[in-house]
C-alpha cells in the first residue's frame, strides 16, 4: 500500500478556495488513515508471527499506563462524587450520589478519560516512533525488504489498543466508583453498603457494554491518528513533532465527536 505524502498547493487566492481545500485535505486525510487502518485488519492474520511484538505492545499499552489511569481514575470518581454530592445534599439526595457516579463514569468519564490518557501517552510515542522511521527511510526499507508496514508497525499497535482500552476502562471504572465511596462514606455520611446499592440499582448491562464500545473504537480512533500522522511525517525532527502533537490534538477531538455519536446511537 502506498502512504501518502502531504502535497504542496499553490497559495488560495479567497476565503472559498481556502476553505474548500482544507475541507478536501480534511476528507483525504480521513481516508488515507482509514485505508491504514483497514490494511491493518487485514494483516490481523500475521498476528501468530508478530505474536512477540503484539506482547510488547500490550505491555507499553497497558501495565505502563496503569499508574496514570489509577491516579486520574480514583480522582475523577472522588471530584464527581463530592460536587454532585453537595448538590444533592441540598435536596436531602446524597445518598442517591452513588447512583449519579456509577452511571457518568461507566457510560461516559471511564471510556473517555482512559482514552484521552492512551493518546497523550502511547498514542503520541506511536506518531514519533513512525515518524522517526518515515524521515529516516527505514519505511522505504521495509518495502525494499518486501515487509508491509501495516502488519509489520500497525496491526501489533492495533491488537494492543482494541485489547487493552476496553481492559483499562474497566480498571478505571472499578476505581472511579470506588473513589467516589470513598468521598461519599468521608464527607457525604453515606455508608458504602447504601452508596453500593444505589450505584448498581440502576447500572444495566446496556451502560456496561456501551461504555466497553467506545472504548474499543477509541482504541482504534488512537491508532488510526497516530499511524497517519507517522506515515506522512517530513521536514526531519521538525515534522516528528508536528507529527506528535497533531495525534494528541486530532485523537482528543475524534474521541469527543465518536463519544457523541455513539451515546446519541444507543440511547
């Protein structure tokens, strides 16, 4: 497959022409990360082979990012409890705190943060790691050496995030929900027994599978960016980092837009 390479354009001379090209460099950009992508579903097949590589990803993706999706987790479940619960308590309702926090956290926060940790942190050493590569030909290499890039860099990055992010939301959610006792139990009055039982009332399978979801395509949003941006990486160290930030500045907008999408879908 060929990656392909930004192009030069001459200068737009209106408002129109300019928004119209940043429009078709917007649909063509979308396009190339997506047949990316797809080339790497289709190598899904090379994962026996690439069995070693996909195990290394799976550990940058997951066990080096736990000590960060524990801080943020816990945090987020103990700052959400305490502003609902102190509005709640105006109402007489703070026992109802546990409900409010299992809900936003496993439909929304838990996928959504976990996500937003993924690319700043993996998703961006991706772009970097590609990049690095594109601008010192070791892609062109790997074609001379009759490797495809998709399965050889992609698909392990691919497995490690579609297997990972939805593992990780899990830890995140357990821990979220667990702060939030923690604050509710401290600060609110609420005993964990009654905190636990209002939290899981109204928690169904549908919120549980929803948010495991959107994790799994936040996943592939991640390594889809970050592909693309590594891909079509020029101008040396300069391009790299332009590369990096662009995939934490592209995947944090994606992944706010798919959120949308998804919780419009289902509920």
């Amino acid at each position: 497959m060929k990656y392909f390479q930004p192009e030069h354009f001459e200068p737009p001379r209106n408002f129109l022409e300019k928004s119209g090209r940043q429009i078709l460099m917007l649909l063509r950009d979308g396009g190339d990360a997506l047949l990316i992508t797809g080339e790497a579903f289709l190598c899904l097949k090379d994962i026996f082979q690439r069995r070693r590589e996909v195990m290394r990803q799976l550990f940058n993706c997951g066990i080096r990012s736990l000590g960060v999706v524990s801080i943020v987790a816990m945090f987020n479940g103990m700052i959400l409890a305490l502003q609902a619960g102190l509005v709640l308590r105006m109402y007489g309702q703070e026992v109802q705190v546990g409900n409010l926090v299992s809900q936003t956290i496993v439909r929304e926060m838990g996928p959504f943060l976990t996500a937003l940790i993924l690319a700043a942190s993996v998703g961006s050493a991706i772009a970097a790691q590609i990049g690095t590569m594109q601008v010192s030909n070791e892609i062109a290499a790997l074609h001379v050496m009759s490797v495809n890039p998709a399965s050889f860099l992609v698909m392990p990055r691919l497995v490690a995030f579609m297997v990972m992010c939805p593992i990780l939301t899990i830890y995140s959610n357990v821990l979220g929900v667990g702060g939030g006792m923690l604050v509710a139990w401290t600060q609110l009055g609420v005993e964990p027994r009654a905190y636990y039982d209002n939290a899981l009332q109204f928690l169904t399978n549908k919120e549980v599978f929803v948010g495991l979801f959107k994790a799994w395509v936040f996943g592939i949003i991640v390594v889809s960016v970050a592909s693309y941006q590594g891909f079509t990486t020029s101008n040396g160290a300069v391009g790299v980092g332009r590369a990096t930030r662009a995939t934490v500045v592209h995947s944090f907008l994606l992944i706010l837009i798919a959120g949308y999408i998804i919780t419009r879908l289902f509920y």
